[in-house]
C-alpha cells in the first residue's frame, strides 16, 4: 500500500522523446505473490505513451501529485497517462493511446481527493494542485472487485489460448486479486472460435468488452465493421451483419485485444508468445518504413507487429506488411555460392565473379529498392571500380524494386519496395528504368550485369537473356532471378544484418539482426566489399563501418549506439518486449 504522508519529492517529466523514467521507489502492490521471474536490471515498464518533445513551460503545465511524488504534466494530459510518465502503470483495459476514451473497463479506478468517488484515470484530466493515489487500499479493492466480475464469465482457458504470457487479463490477475472464483452458477455461454474475416477468428467467451476493436474499426480504417449486440451479461462484440472484417488494417485488432479474444489466422497455435525473441526492426513491405518487431525462435520468424513511432506510423501497422516475414522462410535460403551451376567456396566464387566483371566489354549495375543503404552505397563504389579498371569503362546503372502495388492515406505505400529513396540516392544518375532494363537484357545488349538483390520482377524472356554472359546476383533466397544468374553468392536477409533504409518521409530508418547468418551468408555490403578486394583495392569499409559513417553523417544517436555496442542489437524475450502484455 502506497504510503500518503504530508511529504513529498519534486519531479519533473522529462520532455526527451523515448526516456522512461525511473520507476517508483514504493514496491508495486502484491509483489511477493507475483510468481514471474524478474525482468533484467535496469529494464523498467514502457509508457502507453511517447512524451512530447517540446520544453515544458509554465503556461503549457500543471502540477500534482501522484502517490507522493510532484509532478509537472502538460494540460490535457489524464491521470493515468501522467502516471505512466513517471513510470507508475495504472492497471487498465479499454484505454489505448492511439484510440478515444471509452472508460468502460473501470479497472483504472484512482483516487482523487476531493472528489466524492474513486474515478476513471484514462477519463480525468490533470489539474492544478490535484492529489491522487493509485495504490492506496481503496483502490486494491476496486480493482480486485472489478477482476472479479470481468473473470466471472470469462473461460479461464489460458493452457490453449493464443494470448495466455502477453495477456492483461493474466497480468492484472497476478498482480492484482489471486482470488478464488466465488460463482457457482454456470457460466454464460457465447460464440466460440468464430470466422469472421480472412485474418480475424472471434472467441466471444474470451471478450472482456473492452471495445478496443470496435473504436480502432471506427476511428483508424473508419470501416466500423465490428459492434456490441445483446446486453447485460449475454453482450459481446460481433460483426455487422453482411460485413467480414477485411479491411487492410483488420490484424490490429488482435494486437490492441487486451485477451485472446480476436486471434489472428496466420499465428493461431503456432507457438507460446513466452517462447518469441522480439527484434525492434523495420517493415520491408513498402516505402513507408513502419517500426516493427520480428518475433523469432531458433531463426525461424514466427510474426511481425508494429511498435510504437509517432513520426511514422503512430500505434498501427498494415495487415500487408506483416507478412513480410514470410520472404524468411529457411527452406528457400540460399547458404553456399555457386558458379555456372555448381557450388564453389565463396572465395574461389568472388574471384571468378571479380574476373569476368573486368573482363567484360559492357557492363550494367542494378542497384536495388529492396537492399539498405549500406549495400547500395557499396555497389555504388563497385560501379566507380569498373568504370576504372574495367574493360567496359562506365558501367550502366539501374534501380530494381517491387512492382508498385495498392495504398492509400493511412499508412500503404504503393512503392512496395522499403528503399527506393535510399537506392537512388546511392545510384546517383540513373541511366534508364527498369523497362529498359528488361529490353536491354532480352537484347542482350550487356556482357556482365550485377544484381545486388534477388527481388523485384523481369520477365520470362529478359531472364533469358541472363543466359551465357557474366550474371551475377546477390541472392538471400532462391527466386526465378536467382536461378538465371550465372553466378549467385550468399546474401543475409534483412532478418540477419545491421543496416539502414531510408523511407519515403526522407528518414532513416535501422534494420536489425535477430539471428546470425549462417554458412557463407554475408551482409551484402560485405559481399561487394570482398569483390572490391579481389580486384585489387585496399581498406575498403566494411558493413559495420558504412553504418557507423551513416550516423555520423545524419548524427543518429541511436544507430551510433547499435554500432558502438554489439550487444544492443540482441534480441529480447518478448515478455520484456515493448509492444507486448
């Protein structure tokens, strides 16, 4: 129980975007019972909410206190936001930062002084002066109380449910009640595992009517597919009749479900959330660059889910880019080099590669859409060797991506490739596109072509035209490109380097390693690199050094710091995970 003397301690939100600060020194309620193993020193809960950047200042503030502690919180600020900001998490179900107030839970219940009644967090704003208290013994026993008519009907079925390790609903209980269930009546019985969407599989049992989905439908797609029917204990949440929910947003949903009532298709019994790494990444579905986490085990990813930015994509995350994990699959990689059909140690393959590209009389380097900015900016130097050293003087340049696909004004890109900006920036002028690219090659018009990556799409007959010239790509799986290329080195996929892209907005944005590559698999920079030093170059910058000079040119503090300290970039049990629970 929180102690309520007279004194108090000053403190001041920090206004750094992403610093969270200390948690409270005052035991968390119930913390001797609660039977989870303790997380890793120094880690503290993440706020719901990113602070804002801006400098605090009298006019924009107020100042109250929360368990004792002072507190300067910006105007319009709730109280249960502002207790998150000094690390103090208010148990909560149906708020969401990214969603409208429903205060309908009331699991958020604090005590202001003054006022008559214990009050909803998420629903009051701050206030000159106010005192409030989230732990005192009136507050334990509303949410004890409140835990105990949500799990009244609730199936208790965590040993098979999709949710049970990043449940509220299980958090809140340990922390919270550890009750015994006083019902002796039978338990309302409602629709179980229910289709209704291509993604989406409702357990209306398991629902705590939170309404989270119903105002993420409303308010982000604006397709208000889902609803409450019925009332008292036989609600629950529903689709519109004539409607699935398949909107291009629709996994959200399963994201934002406090419990595991809506469960995505793709994940369903796939494997324990206690069991996931999570790696804070970028998607690579399209050109928007949306902050990601790759959730893995034994370099097998299992799913992507969005992590919070507020400069791109805020809370959310399109049902498309998720399954960009799929391009990981491990059947379809590519481990060993090969030459003209025949595997070579990667050495003796570099140097056949170095040889013929010198040799050759024309020359085309294809830079690629879907690579980072460090393998591009690699290729870019080969590019300059060539025309150097080379038979073929300048090189013929071209960017290769995806074909461009459906967006729209939330979030989809109809550049379906995660770095065009970055491949055209390092490709510098581009000689011709990508159609001419395929005319030229069905011509055979280049006695060598590099490719930097196996994406994007050329035809059947330009592949063709790969056939008896010095073709070489740079391939982490196996595609159509890949197998009509003369020579293939191994490349590591976007799941296994360290590396930048940089999205439509201009930004920089970094890719992380959630498991290390195996066999000959190397950065694709490191590739390249390894060709620049068969013909003859010294102190050619590896990877890891083009990263680094990234960030000095940008002055990116968080990429600097990846760099410098190779255990940042080591993948975290997803019960420590920020997205997650």
């Amino acid at each position: 129980m929180a102690n309520h003397d007279s004194r108090s301690t000053s403190k001041t939100i920090p206004p750094s975007p992403g610093t969270v600060p200390p948690p409270s020194s005052a035991p968390p309620p119930l913390a001797s019972m609660d039977p989870r193993p303790h997380p890793p020193e120094g880690w503290a809960p993440p706020p719901d909410i990113t602070p804002d950047a801006t400098p605090l200042d009298d006019a924009s503030t107020v100042t109250l206190t929360i368990d004792g502690q002072t507190v300067r919180a910006r105007k319009g600020t709730n109280v249960l936001e502002a207790a998150g900001l000094m690390g103090e998490e208010v148990c909560h179900f149906c708020y969401h930062p990214g969603l409208s107030i429903a205060a309908s839970c009331r699991q958020c219940l604090v005590e202001i002084e003054k006022m008559g009644k214990l009050q909803p967090s998420c629903q009051v704003e701050v206030r000159e002066g106010m005192v409030v208290h989230t732990n005192n013994a009136a507050v334990l026993k509303a949410r004890r109380e409140m835990l105990e008519f949500t799990l009244k009907n609730h199936p208790i079925d965590c040993p098979i449910c999709d949710k049970a390790g990043e449940c509220k609903l299980q958090r809140h209980y340990m922390d919270h009640d550890h009750s015994l269930t006083r019902v002796d009546v039978p338990k309302i019985r409602k629709a179980k595992h229910k289709d209704i969407g291509r993604e989406i599989v409702l357990d209306a049992e398991r629902c705590i009517l939170c309404s989270r989905c119903i105002r993420f439908c409303q308010e982000i797609p604006g397709t208000s597919e889902l609803t409450m029917t019925y009332r008292g204990d036989h609600e629950e949440i529903d689709i519109a009749p004539g409607h699935r929910l398949d909107n291009p947003y629709s996994v959200n949903v399963v994201d934002i479900c406090p419990v595991g009532a809506l469960t995505a298709k793709d994940f369903r019994f796939a494997i324990r959330a206690w069991e996931l790494k999570a790696t804070p990444t970028t998607c690579q579905g399209c050109a928007t660059g949306c902050a990601v986490e790759l959730h893995t085990k034994h370099e097998q990813a299992y799913r992507l889910v969005p992590r919070h930015d507020p400069q791109v994509n805020g809370h959310w995350m399109c049902d498309e880019g998720r399954y960009a994990y799929k391009e990981l699959d491990a059947a379809a990689r590519v481990h060993r080099a090969t030459v003209d059909g025949e595997e070579q140690p990667l050495p003796e393959a570099v140097a056949v590669t170095a040889e013929r590209l010198l040799q050759a009389k024309k020359v085309a380097v294809v830079f690629s859409a879907n690579a980072t900015n460090e393998a591009n900016d690699a290729l870019r130097q080969l590019a300059e060797v060539l025309a150097s050293k080379g038979q073929g003087g300048e090189p013929t340049r071209f960017v290769l991506g995806r074909p461009r696909g459906e967006g729209d004004a939330i979030l989809r890109d109809a550049d379906k490739s995660p770095n065009t900006h970055g491949a055209l920036d390092a490709a510098g002028e581009v000689n011709k596109h990508e159609a001419e690219l395929a005319l030229e090659l069905a011509g055979r018009a280049y006695d060598a072509v590099v490719f930097l990556h196996d994406g994007g799409e050329l035809s059947d007959v330009a592949l063709h035209g790969l056939s008896g010239i010095a073709s070489v790509c740079l391939a982490s799986r196996r595609s159509a490109l890949s197998d009509a290329c003369a020579i293939v080195l191994p490349a590591a996929s976007w799941a296994e380097v360290l590396g930048t892209t940089t999205n439509r907005q201009g930004l920089l944005r970094i890719v992380r390693p959630a498991w290390r590559p195996e066999h000959d698999r190397k950065h694709r920079a490191d590739l390249v690199r390894d060709l620049l030093l068969a013909m003859g170059l010294r102190n050619v910058a590896t990877a890891k050094e083009r990263t680094r000079m990234l960030a000095e040119r940008h002055d990116h503090e968080p990429l600097r710091s990846l760099v410098s300290d190779p255990q940042a970039t080591r993948p975290t049990l997803l019960r420590w995970a920020n997205s997650r629970g």
